[in-house]
C-alpha cells in the first residue's frame, strides 16, 4: 500500500484493487471510538465516502456491517479467520436506515 497522507485526495484506491470511486482519506475518528455506535455518531455528519486505515476503528466498521447501520468495503475482503490487524482500509459508502435508526436512538 503507498504512503498517502491522511487528508490526501490524490488517492483513488488504483493500485491497491480496491473497488470504490475516488474519494479524500478522512481522518475519521479524531480517536479511536470505545464502541461501534461511538464511531456511527462521529461520521453521522461526515462527507462520505469516508476512508479509514486503524484496525480498530476498521473493526467497528465491520460490526456495523455486520449490524446492517452502514454499507462499507473492507480490504482486503472481510474474512473473520484473519486479524483486524491485517486489513489495510475500510470505506463508508453510506449510513443505512438502520444506522440512521440506531442514531435516533442514542439521541433519544
């Protein structure tokens, strides 16, 4: 994977057989969110789609996934026999209606 700052809108995932349009890194989360709902209220207002490189926060993202509250790419492809370690970016398509019910919830 190349050395693309966060913040970068150079990257267009060509190179790394990612299949997304070209889209900024974001330095979504400012920290690391304690919980997947945590991180879902920090890119409830973000410009999507929203890329991530942290193993941890790619974790809350595949349980998100997993919950149905965002559509997401994990790279490379999610598979649950490997480390979260191992996966070298995830992009947040979109907030989902479930994810947009589960927001509502956290605020009420």
């Amino acid at each position: 994977m190349s050395d693309i700052p966060v913040g970068s809108d150079s990257h267009n995932g060509i190179g790394l057989g990612l299949r997304f349009p070209p889209a900024r890194f974001c330095d979504y989360p400012r920290t690391v969110p304690a919980t997947p709902i945590e991180y879902l209220l920090e890119i409830e207002h973000a410009s999507f789609p929203v890329h991530v490189r942290d193993p941890e926060v790619i974790q809350a993202i595949a349980v998100l996934c997993a919950l149905g509250c965002v559509e997401a790419e994990i790279y490379p492809p999610l598979d649950l026999r490997r480390s979260f370690g191992e996966y070298e970016c995830a992009v947040v398509k979109k907030i989902t209606p479930e994810g947009i019910s589960e927001l509502a919830l956290e605020y009420s």
